[in-house]
C-alpha cells in the first residue's frame, strides 16, 4: 500500500463518494443510455457531479466509467473508444478532485456471465486490462472494482488491475441469501474477504445491494476476515417504484445515522450508492465530526 494511502487511512473514517448514474439522470441522462458516453458527450454535466460531491465533503471521488469496458461499450456502438471514455472520465474527476480529494477510477461488472458461457476468462481478462491501463493513463490514484456479484469475476478483474502497479479496491455486492448477506453467487463476506486478500486486494468492501443498517454485519465480518482495509458503499435502502420511477425512501440523516455503527464495524471507507446525493454524503461529514 503506498505511502499516501496509509497517510489517507491514519486520519480516520475516509469519506467517498455517492451515485453517480442517478445525479447523471436528474441532468438530463435518458433511462437506458449508458452513462459513460457523456465524457465525450456532455463532460461538463459529468463534471459537475464530481465536483458536487468534493464540495460536499468527499475525500475520496470515483469517475464515471463503471460501464466503460469493451464488453458493455459493444452493445452501445462504442467498442472503439475505449480508452477515450476512460481517460476523459479520470480527467473530469482529476479536475474537479484539484488538491482536496483522490480519484478512484471505476471498473464496473462486464455485463456478460461466466457461469452462463456468455463470455470467458480470457475475454474478461482481456477486457479488464484494457479497460484499467486505459485509466491509470488517464491519471488515476488508485482503481475500483465495484458491484460485483461473481467472485471469479472480480478475481479476473484484479488481476488485470494489478498489472497497472495502481492501488485497487474490490467491492461485491451482498444482497442474497435468507439474511441477504451472500453475494449472488453464495459467497459469504468471509470467503471474499478471503480470497481476495489472496489474489492481493488492497481494500476489500461491499456497495450497492441493500441499505446501509444491513451493511453494518457485513463489514463486521469482512473486517474480522482480512487485515486490508474496509470499503462500505451502501444504496440508500431499497428501491420502489412510483409512477414509472425509481425512488429511494431513505433520507441523508437516516443514512447517517447508522455511521457510527459503520465506524465500530471497522468501516475505512464510507459512502454511498445508488439513491445518494451530495446530501448523503454531506450528512456522513457532519456525522463523523460530532462522533
């Protein structure tokens, strides 16, 4: 672990960022686009996301890329700007991050499974490397990956990240099983923890999935698992649907509220994920200050 992130970590609870693909919707993204053509497109609204959740308080801003790898950019028409989008996409952070926050650079799910033959480990692979070298390029401090549900998948997905030399954080998402703290595939926060700090993870965690009190066992359990620090990302607590729209219920104090009991479970990193704001992430702040 580099020098300045060890330095990041020492100064407590590190606070990130929230959504992304929901703050791009309320300026003007259509439902179904994929996200990531807008750093080509409209870089200035992307920018103004990233530079929303800086002000608020993030020491820590991802980029807007999650679904920029080959694979997904494919049923979008845009295979061959791979590296363009990812490059942009850590340049609008980089910029508006300036002095007061670090970039980590988003690597999202393939959208194509193993399990079901849609794709293979070398098509993966090859994929992850590209999509990875193409934002260490760009200038990022550290990469992301996040919202996985297949622990293979996001093996695969280190595996290239690493061969960038950057940091890299690896996220899955817990929101299966009886108590819904498996990931789709069944692994317990116990076996990710495991596994990959293994395959040589710097940071392991959980985002999206479900909302941010289930998220308090979980990390517990990561923690108690690995001696890497723990990544927490939660969505502001299920959606429903109203109207035709995706609404979320759960308000930034309410969200915040259960921040203390993050920081007890051994949470490193704090943010959040689908349905947060610039709000949300403002409500950590000043809940992490009164603590």
């Amino acid at each position: 672990m580099p020098e300045w992130l060890t330095q990041l970590l020492a100064a407590g609870p590190v606070v990130t960022d929230g959504a992304w693909g929901t703050e791009l919707q309320a300026r003007g993204l259509p439902a179904g686009e994929l996200p990531d053509g807008w750093n080509l497109t409209h870089p200035e609204r992307v920018a103004e996301v990233a530079r929303a959740y800086v002000a608020a308080g993030s020491r820590v801003i991802l980029t807007n890329t999650f679904g920029a790898n080959r694979l997904r950019l494919a049923g979008h028409g845009l295979a061959d700007r791979v590296a363009e989008i990812n490059r942009r996409g850590v340049e609008i952070s980089k910029q508006a991050a300036g002095p007061r926050a670090r970039v980590f650079a988003s690597i999202g799910p393939a959208g194509k499974m193993l399990l079901t033959g849609e794709t293979t480990a070398a098509e993966l692979t090859d994929a992850f490397t590209e999509q990875a070298q193409a934002l260490a390029e760009g200038g990022a401090d550290a990469l992301i990956i996040e919202t996985m549900s297949d622990l293979e998948e996001a093996k695969l997905a280190l595996a290239a990240a690493k061969t960038t030399g950057l940091p890299v954080v690896v996220c899955m998402v817990f929101d299966a099983g009886r108590d819904k703290d498996r990931t789709l595939m069944g692994a317990t926060p116990e076996q990710v923890a495991r596994e990959l700090t293994a395959a040589g993870a710097d940071v392991i965690g959980a985002n999206c999935g479900v909302g941010i009190e289930r998220y308090v066992p979980v990390c517990r359990r990561l923690r108690a698992a690995t001696d890497r620090p723990v990544w927490i990302k939660p969505n502001a607590g299920l959606p429903v649907l109203e109207n035709g729209r995706v609404v979320y219920h759960t308000t930034p104090e309410e969200f915040a509220g259960h921040v203390p009991e993050l920081v007890a479970a051994g949470a490193g990193f704090i943010g959040g994920c689908c349905g947060t704001t610039p709000e949300f992430i403002r409500a950590v702040c000043a809940r992490l200050v009164g603590a």
